[in-house]
C-alpha cells in the first residue's frame, strides 16, 4: 500500500494542477498578510477561503484522479496486490498531496512572517487542521463516487452536487429549519445539525478558537460551552474522523465488489 | 494452469458469458482466442486475473481456486488492451513502480534493447506516442519470467520491426514451456503464431481447436475466411431457426476432444 501511495502521490506532485493550488494559496496569503497586519484577520479570511476552496478543489481532484489513472488502475490490477491495497494506496496519495499543497501554499509565507513569535499560532494551527482533515474527506468522498460511476459526467455530476450540498444547501435548509421551529429551543438540535457537515463542524471550531463565538449570541455560548469542553473536542474530533472513515470504508467495500 | 469452470458473467442485462468451460493446461503453447467484437474475449481474460467478477462458476490457477486472492497474479505477465499511464510519470518510473510492486527477477533491459525505448526512458508518458506507450506496455508485461503470459490485442499500434521482434520473442517463450493466450483481430498472426484457437461466440465456445480443423472444417484455404464462415453459419442459423439447418451443427463435431463439458 505504501509503495502505490508514493507513486500516486508523486505523481500528482507534480501536476500542474497541484502547482496551481499551492500557488493560489501562496499568492493569496502572501497578498492577505500584505494587506493587513493583524494576524487574526488575516486568519479568519484565509477560513472563508478554505473552507469553500478546499473541498471544492479536492472533490474536483479526487475525481479527476480516478478517471485519469482509470487504465493504469487496470494495470496495477493484474499484479499481486490485493484491491484494498491499491486503492486505499491511490486515496491516501491524492489525500496527502493536496494537503502537502495547502499546508506549504499557506505555511511558508506564515513562516517567513514570522508565526511562530505570534501569539495567533494555534489559530493557526487549527485553520491547518481543519484545512487538511477536509482534504481528507471531501477527495475521499469524490473518490468514492467516481468509483460508483463508470460514467464521468454523472460522476462529476454527482461529486459537484455533493460539495454543492456540504457547502451551500445544507446552511440553507438548516436555516429555514431553525426559521420554522424558531419557537422552540434550537440550541442542542443546531448543535448537533453542526456536526454532521464537515464544513460547519470546521467553522465552528475555527470560530472558537478565534473566540468570536460572541458574534453568535445565545447559540455561540451554547456551542462555546458544549465544543470548550473536553466531550465537545471529542465529539467534533470523532465526527470529523468518522466523515474520513465513511469514504475511506466505502472505497474499500466497492473496490471489492466491481469488475474492471 | 488455469481451469475455467462453468463460468458466468452479465454486465446488466446483457449475459457476456454463458458457461464457459475451458482448460489450459499444457505449456510451450499459444492459444489464440478469437470472436467477434462484444462476444467476451476480455472478460473472459479478465476473469482469469481477477479484474472481472464471475457470478457462477470457479476459476482455478495452478489447481488453486483465485477468488479473492491476489499473489497467484505473480505467475501472470497480462498485456492490457489499452495502454494508458499516469502523464507524470516517466517511463523509467513507470517501470521502477512496476518492479517495486512484483519485487525481484524483472529484466526489462532486454526489451527496451529489443522495443528501441532507450531514448525515451526519461520523457514522460503523456509525451509519447501510441506505439511507443504501446512498446512500454509490453515491457511491463514481458519483463517478468512469468510462466503464464496473456496478452490483449498485443501488436496494437506497432511499427513493422517492432511486430516482428515480438513474434519472435513470443516464439521463443513458447518453446520455453510458456503458456500463452493471445487475443487479437489480425488473423495474420494467429495462423504464424497459435497452436489452438479458441472461438467465442455470444459467450459460449463456439469452437476450439488447431487451426488446421478449422480450415478442413470449412473446406477453405485461410483462416480468415474459415473464420468468416463461422459467423455466417451463425447468422443463417439466426435467420433459420424454424427450419433444418442446412449443415448439421458443428458445435458438436468439431469441438476438440480435449475440450470436456462440465
């Protein structure tokens, strides 16, 4: 498995594409630490950024990555290594390439400001995480819908809706839920809503660190009281392993199953 | 080698193969399997080396059952259809990642020698052509002293030099005390190159046998045009359901009696 990881991700290191994404990443930060001299801004526009971009970028490069390796998978298929092996090896690749690309995009030029002497470094440290715990789930989410479809517009198809879903829809109905039932206390129900999008679950924990759950009134206290608490990291922690479980258990159990 | 027992498999709705039953089991010999387009060449392929899933029936390599194994892929050199490679890598790469998966007793020089690869082993594979992938996809699958070589449609794409260095080398693995099965559509080299050919027809065996039966069979000089024969036989025999058949139906006369119907 480790030898199909180095190989798939070698390759895509060097893709222009992950060229591209480091270099957004690169650009932009450097442009944001130009711009504004407080770190904790710079922090909290970074987060808006990453939590729309990453996922999208790793949806669209987990599933741009199965279709083009697709013959080359039929190759590695003939050889004595058993499925689980190969395509668990291929996802972990495509998971640690994109974070390698965000985590040196946004580190260096963090580094050459001079993070480490701030006070703001584990804000930092938990935009990082959050930004590659999503790399994780959302290339291995797309990974596992192309290998479900065969046909590539459907899987595009279905991978664009799913960010679609995570990013917008789910805010929007989850709003017009709590509009809705706004005569009842919606606190622990939002709560627990919040955890099961990853990308939530990533602002809000975000948020917290950067203790401006003020800006979210009752519900914030709610959330800063319950995510403060050691149950609360854990079970944000949990659920965010648990969004990289369900891919990653999912490849294994279709990879079992199809004909190639 | 390899025993194929009452094999099925459907795609959807469409049944590709109906029961195949086949052994391969003498070696230094080339078995070319034939058939039209769509009558289960590849499946039947790919079933052996696990990439397609039978629903019914068994599949043994070495007198071992293979279902849900992977090491006895170690025994197999397979030539995939369509030679497609991560557009990163370079060929070298290509071929180092393919020795790091099998382990030791590659020897690729030989044919990077034979394939005219050396100017090409640092380029990447997005930069090469379709004959050159071609030439790599063949090294990858002939680098290794595999007992059992299964190649698909191996001259797609080769130059006139390259087509003759590989049935050469091809011959020699046979007489080496190889297994060889081969699909193709040049008919060409089945009648240089095979000892038996295996003829698919709607995922059944339609025939198997030396190619010199089936040419008597048919009353023709060439292969090309015996094998013509079974297919228009066919399609009179689509036409003609109700009534006799004009020739008795030599599914039954010509099977090869080393070919046992389980």
């Amino acid at each position: 498995m480790f030898k199909i990881l180095r190989y798939s991700f070698s390759d895509l290191m060097r893709s222009r594409w992950t060229y591209f994404y480091f270099g957004f990443f690169l650009l932009f930060t450097l442009g944001l630490l130009f711009l504004s001299s407080d770190v904790g801004k710079v922090i909290i526009s970074l987060m808006n950024v990453i939590l729309i971009l990453v996922p999208l970028i790793a949806t669209m490069f987990g599933i741009m990555f199965y279709y083009n390796s697709r013959e080359f998978t039929e190759l590695l298929l003939a050889q004595p290594l058993s499925r689980t092996q190969l395509f668990i090896g291929q996802y972990l690749g495509l998971a640690l390439s994109l974070s390698a690309s965000l985590l040196l995009g946004v580190g260096l030029p963090f580094l050459v400001y001079g993070i480490f002497m701030s006070a703001e470094i584990w804000n930092f440290a938990v935009l990082l995480l959050n930004g590659i715990l999503l790399s994780f789930i959302f290339s291995g989410m797309a990974f596992w819908i192309a290998l479900r479809h065969e046909n590539r517009i459907k899987g595009f198809g279905l991978a664009i809706m799913m960010w679609l879903f995570f990013a917008v829809i789910y805010d929007g109905i989850f709003l017009l839920g709590l509009m809705w039932f706004s005569d009842y206390p919606l606190e622990y129900v939002s709560l627990g809503v919040s955890l099961l999008n990853p990308i939530d679950l990533s602002r809000i924990l975000i948020l917290l660190k950067l203790d401006i759950s003020a800006l979210m009134g009752y519900t914030g206290a709610v959330f800063e009281k319950f995510l403060g608490t050691g149950l609360g990291i854990s079970l944000s922690f949990l659920s965010l392993g648990f969004w990289i479980l369900l891919p990653t258990a999912n490849i294994r159990r279709v990879a079992l199953k199809k004909d190639f | 080698m390899i025993d194929l027992i009452n094999l099925h498999k459907r795609f959807g709705k469409l049944q590709v193969l109906q029961g195949i039953n086949l052994e391969f089991r003498e070696r230094g010999k080339i078995s070319a399997i034939l058939g039209p387009n769509g009558s289960g060449k590849t499946t039947l392929i790919k079933s052996i080396l696990g990439m397609v899933l039978p629903e019914k029936g068994e599949i043994r390599v070495d007198g071992r059952p293979v279902k849900g194994q992977s090491a006895y892929r170690s025994q197999i050199g397979y030539l995939p259809q369509i030679a497609q490679f991560p557009n990163n890598l370079t060929v070298k790469e290509v071929i180092h990642l393919i020795r790091d998966i099998r382990g030791p007793g590659a020897n690729e020089q030989p044919f990077i020698g034979l394939f005219g690869l050396q100017p090409y082993l640092d380029k990447r594979l997005n930069a090469l052509s379709g004959g050159t992938k071609q030439k790599v996809n063949l090294t990858l699958a002939l680098m290794y002293d595999s007992p059992i070589l299964i190649l698909d449609e191996p001259t797609a794409g080769l130059d006139p030099i390259a087509l003759i260095r590989l049935k050469d080398f091809l011959r020699q693995e046979k007489q080496k005390g190889k297994l060889l099965l081969i699909t193709t559509h040049i008919i060409s080299l089945v009648e240089e190159l095979a000892d038996e050919i295996v003829f698919l027809l709607e995922g059944k065996i339609y025939f198997r046998g030396a190619p010199e039966t089936l040419k008597n069979q048919y009353k023709e000089k060439d292969l090309e045009h015996a094998i013509a024969g079974i297919l228009t036989h066919q399609q009179k025999n689509d036409h003609n359901e109700q009534g006799p058949p004009e020739i008795t139906p030599f599914k039954s006369k010509i099977l090869h009696p080393a070919f046992s119907c389980k």
